[in-house]
C-alpha cells in the first residue's frame, strides 16, 4: 500500500522505502538482483542492481509527485525502469535490414510527460499529452526507438512511419466487451493494442462498427482501448460516463497496466478523420481532482451542438 501522507509534504523517509522497492520489484522483473541503500535520507537514497547501476531516488520521487497521482507510482516506475534499461542496451543497436523493418517496426502511442531525458525529437504529436514513436517488437520485447537508433536504420523516418503504422494496423485484438451501458472496451496482449487508435476508421471497420458521428475513447493503457459510439442525442451521458470508467480504471487497485499509464484523457475521433480532445482531468488550487469534458469545434458540429456566442 502506498504511504498515506500528503504528496505535497516534504520528501520523508517512507517514499525512499516505498519508491525503492518498486524500482526493485521492477528490476526483477528483468532478471536483475538489487538492493536498497541509504534509505533513511531520500536525498542519498538509491537502489543498486547486479551490474552496478545505481539507482538514484530523490529525482524520481520529485517527478512522481509532480506529474503523478500517488495510485499511479507503481506503473510509472515500471515504465521508467524500462525505459532506461532499454537506452543501457540497445545504445548502439546494428541497423535492421529492409527486411527486419519491414516486419519489426510498429507505431506506438506514448505519453510524451515519460522521461524526458530519452530523445524522442523524431516524434510525432498524436493528441495533447500523447506522441506517436517508433518501436521494435523484436525477439527481446519491445524497444521504444530514440532518435539515434532511428538516424541509423536502412530507411527514412517517414518510410519508418509508413511500415509501423501498417504493423500496428494489423495487430489483433484479443477481445471486446460491454463496459456499462454504452461503454465499450478492446483489449488483448498485444502491446500495440492501444495504438490501433491512430487509424480509427480502420478500426471502426473491422470491429467497432457504423460512427456516422464518430466515436470518443481513451487509452488508459496500451493494451486497452475504452470508447463509445457517438449519438448527438446522448452525447453529454456517453462522455460524462466513458471519463468516469477512464477514471475509474486508472484508481482501481486490482488493475494493473502493462508499460505504465498512457493517458487518462477522453479523445473524440471524427469522421473527417480528425482527433481532438474530449476531457479528462483537472486539478484545482487546493490539489483537489475533477473530471471536466470540454467539447472541441469539431465534436459540436458533429453532434449538431449550437456554437458558443
């Protein structure tokens, strides 16, 4: 259970604890021993793995605090920890054949807010908060590719684009199910499920179904799609209650979401082909969290809403 005194208060010695054995946990989780030092001072404290690598703790509590909702730590450090373990092994990875692209790479959704140390420039801009990068999905796992990884490879970034959406377009789905009234959800194994977004009138074709006037979804993460089928009769209920099960399934205890958090925002997916957002979260002054929906010109002119004077 995660400590439960106020995130904003000083850093204390329960987070070093807390936050060590999570980057812990997570190293395991890729073969690496560990162990947990100087943990009575957060300013000191790091966790050291089997190769050597120190783990310094005070940057990561401080950037957990800033941009993360205690309930969601535990994801964000299994995401960071692979993140860095992949720049530490693969920083000079050979490049791919035309082949080896052709079949490995894959388009990946990915919060642009994870480890801003990794470059990413290459990226491109998906939604608010959300960047389109290049992955590997090789015999090791998935590699999140950097920039340099990319100036390396036998073809350009924009044929690297065009091959990994056409993968991504074509990774299965494992299964959909009713949420609640009418919520829906896709989810599977792949870990490029979530991605499929990016070409929503494909996806729509295949197993969604008719969005005459288009569809709102979120990706909690990437292995879920949430999304509902726009009515403009119904469209205050249908967002009101798909940011509620985004919300609900980003707190819940017993869920857990593979690569970290992708995003707790609500997105609506227009037949013109556009994205916008919808809604999502909003902190006050007082660190108080409420769920605002905020309709785009777009998603008002499709639902056939009156324009603002």
């Amino acid at each position: 259970m995660a400590p439960s005194h106020d995130s904003r208060s000083p850093m204390t010695p329960p987070d070093a604890l807390w936050v060590g054995g999570l980057v812990r946990r997570a190293l395991a989780d890729h073969g690496l021993a560990s162990h947990l030092e100087q943990a009575d001072d957060l300013a000191t404290a790091r966790v050291l793995d089997g190769h050597g690598t120190e783990w310094p703790l005070a940057a990561l509590v401080g950037r957990l605090r800033r941009q993360h909702i205690r309930s969601e730590w535990p994801n964000a450090v299994d995401d960071h920890v692979r993140l860095l373990l992949v720049a530490d092994r693969h920083p000079a990875q050979p490049p791919l054949s035309r082949q080896e692209c052709e079949s490995q790479l894959r388009c990946q959704l990915r919060a642009e807010a994870l480890d801003p140390g990794v470059d990413l420039s290459y990226a491109r801009r998906f939604a608010p908060g959300i960047l389109e990068v290049l992955s590997l999905a090789g015999p090791q796992g998935v590699v999140v590719m950097t920039s340099g990884m990319i100036q390396r490879q036998s073809v350009d970034v924009d044929d690297a684009f065009s091959l990994g959406r056409r993968n991504t377009d074509a990774e299965p789905v494992g299964e959909r199910f009713q949420v609640e009234g009418p919520i829906w959800g896709l989810t599977g194994d792949s870990p490029f499920l979530a991605s499929r977004v990016m070409n929503m009138a494909l996806l729509s074709a295949e197993i969604i179904g008719p969005a005459p006037q288009g569809i709102a979804f979120a990706i909690p993460n990437r292995s879920l799609v949430l999304y509902t089928v726009m009515s403009g009769d119904s469209w205050r209920r249908q967002a009101t209650d798909l940011i509620r099960a985004c919300e609900t399934t980003l707190t819940a205890d017993d869920v857990r979401h593979p690569g970290g958090l992708l995003s707790s925002e609500i997105f609506y997916w227009s037949p013109d082909n556009r994205i916008e957002s919808l809604g999502g979260r909003q902190v006050d002054p007082q660190g108080q969290l409420t769920l605002h929906i905020r309709p785009a010109a777009g998603f008002m002119r499709h639902m056939g809403i009156p324009e603002r004077s």
